[in-house]
C-alpha cells in the first residue's frame, strides 16, 4: 500500500516539476536579431574590392544575394539561434565561403572576407593563353559538360574586358585514338566552343577555332607508347592563345 502511494505522488508531482523546468528555461525572442557586416577585400594587400557579389544562404538555400558599392561593404540582419553560409566573389578573384552560427543572443558581428587574385594569363614556350582550370572532355562526346561551362564564364568574361584582342580556341586530344578521328572530334569541339561564347555576346570576327587531335602532346605518350591514364589525360585540353 505504501508502495502504491509513493508511485501516486510520483505521478502527480512529476509535470508540475517539468512545466517548472520549461518557465525557468529562457525562451528565444522571435525578434531576435543579428547585424552581421564586413568588407571585402584583396587578401594580397588588403585593397577593397567595390562591386563584389555577396550571396547569404541559410541551410543551403539562397536568401539573398547583393552587391556592394565601391566600399566593399555588407550587412546582413540574421535570426538568432540559426547557421548560414556567406559566399563573396570579384571579377577575377577566387570565392571565399565563411558558416556562420549565430548565437541566441542579440549581437553584431564584423567579417571581413578576403579574396585570391587569379591571374588572367599565362606564358608558355613564347605564347599567350588565357589562365584556366582544366578544361577536359571525353574523347566521343562533343556536348560541353556542366564543370567546362563554368570555366568558359571566366574566359567571356576576359574576352570582354580586352574587346580589341582575338583569340584561337585550340583543342587537343591524346594519342589512344586514330589521327583522323582526332582531328576531326577536336575541330568539332573547338566549333562548339567558339558557337557557345558567341552566344554569351562574343563577336565572331574574334574568335578563332583549331582542332589538333593529338599532334602537338605535352609529354612523351605518343602512339603506341605505355602511359598512364593521369599522363594522357593532360594532352587532353582546350587553350585559349591570345592573337594580338
């Protein structure tokens, strides 16, 4: 009986202790807020970067994306209690991404976001060429891929800062393949590519297009020559020599 009379007053008393504990524990304002602001600026030597692209997502979704004036400068007004992500760019410059965790309390925060000059171009056995990531493709396949789109977006946008200049698309191949085939699937290629940037506004009188399959290779594996996969695939590359 005594046992029973313990287990009642157990059950009585447990939810008024658990709806104590839920007054005593603070909630989270819904107003709350936090101001989150910085600049962008060149990791190099601090130089603000005007115009950037600042883009706020929450949990992988966009929220917003702005861009600054000629100070560089951002501000984003945050829920508490919530992760985001920051991604900045510039023209030229790499893409820094910064997570932020806000915390339950109203607060501001400054973050200053510093950007990796990339370089426009390179020098190479006397030639010129436009500096780009590496732009492969497979051997039977003419459609540009998704990864090559995006780098062709940084070479319009060269092409477009320097209008009085022209440029060869020059696309090569490795030497697994029938010389004739090669030629003629790079030609196809390097046509597909000068078609898509003068579909991005490009003048066609400034583009050039050459496919050379696989005579001119960048190292030793020739017809018939034992290489690895990592070794033909860098024959394997679309260039962009400038024509001044």
């Amino acid at each position: 009986m005594k046992t029973i009379l313990i287990l009642i007053v157990s059950l009585f008393l447990n939810p008024i202790i658990f709806a104590q504990d839920i007054l005593e524990k603070p909630l989270q304002n819904p107003n709350c807020r936090q101001e989150i602001s910085g600049v962008i600026r060149n990791v190099k030597n601090n130089e603000i970067l005007g115009n950037s692209l600042v883009q706020l997502f929450n949990r992988g979704e966009l929220v917003t994306t702005i861009e600054t004036g000629s100070d560089g400068s951002f501000n984003f007004s945050l829920e508490c209690g919530t992760r985001y992500s920051i991604n900045a760019r510039h023209e030229n410059y790499t893409i820094n991404s910064k997570i932020i965790y806000t915390t339950t309390k109203v607060d501001n925060k400054v973050l200053d976001l510093f950007l990796y000059p990339t370089r426009e171009f390179i020098l190479r056995d006397t030639n010129k060429y436009i500096d780009t990531n590496f732009i492969d493709f497979e051997i039977d396949v003419e459609n540009i891929n998704d990864a090559s789109r995006i780098e062709l977006e940084k070479v319009v946008n060269i092409m477009n800062k320097y209008p009085e200049k022209r440029f060869s698309v020059d696309v090569h191949t490795d030497s697994k393949g029938e010389r004739s085939y090669a030629l003629n699937i790079t030609k196809q290629r390097a046509d597909e590519i000068v078609n898509y940037l003068i579909e991005k506004g490009i003048p066609g009188d400034r583009l050039d297009s050459n496919g050379y399959g696989d005579t001119q290779l960048v190292n030793h594996c020739a017809k018939n020559i034992k290489c690895s996969e990592a070794e033909h695939k860098a024959n394997r590359r679309i260039e962009f020599l400038v024509i001044e």
